[in-house]
C-alpha cells in the first residue's frame, strides 16, 4: 500500500511542472527582455527617468498651486 501512495504521489509530483508548463507555454519562459518588452537600460538611468517625471509633476502641481 505504501509503495503504490508513494509511486502515485511521485507521479503527481513529476506532472507539476509539466501543467504548470502547459499554462504558461515555453516561449514566455524563455523570452528575452527585447521580446519582453522590458527595457534593458541600467537601473540607474531608469530611476533618473522617472524621478524628472517626479519632478515635472510636482513642479506643475506648484505653478498651478501659486497661480490659483
């Protein structure tokens, strides 16, 4: 009885990844990040984009708050 458990639970165990596989599909897996459509600037540069996007906003909530 326990080497049939063990035999079906190992079973179960090894199909996880191929369902989980199945759902996702192999090319998202292994997309790159050009194909992503993530950027594949430095981080750096990244984070200095958006805090002048910070700053534009912020800097407009200021001249609309001093003009009203």
């Amino acid at each position: 009885m326990k080497k049939i458990f063990f035999s079906l639970f190992s079973a179960l165990l090894l199909s996880v990844p191929v369902v989980a596989l199945a759902q996702t599909g192999m090319q998202r897996l292994n997309a790159s990040a050009s194909q992503s459509g993530l950027s594949s600037s430095p981080i750096y540069s990244i984070i200095g984009v958006l805090m002048y996007w910070l700053l534009a906003i912020l800097g407009f909530i200021a001249i609309v708050g001093v003009v009203i």
